[in-house]
C-alpha cells in the first residue's frame, strides 16, 4: 500500500520509492480488520504493532 498516493516521485524515483510508512503512521485495512501502525524505525529494521479490529 502507497502511504503517499498523491505525492509526485523525485526525478530518478519510481512512484513507489516514496511509499514507506513511517515511524507514527498506520496502515488500516478496514475490509481485514487489521491495522498495521510503525512504532520505530532505524537502519536496521522498523518495529511495527499489528491490531485486529
């Protein structure tokens, strides 16, 4: 999932390069009852909480 659909790649970019989310976002999928929310992230990986709704 795109976390920013309506932003215009860099030149050089693809149109997903900018679609992380990131530490304070979230993801929800309402159709799954799931939400998927970004904790922290660092050059080594993120820590994400997923919630069934």
């Amino acid at each position: 999932m795109d976390a920013k659909p309506n932003t215009t790649p860099k030149p050089g970019c693809r149109p997903l390069d900018d679609a992380p989310y990131w530490a304070g976002e979230t993801f929800t999928d309402s159709a799954a009852g799931v939400a998927i929310e970004v904790l922290s992230a660092d050059g080594y990986g993120e820590t994400v909480r997923v919630t069934k709704t």
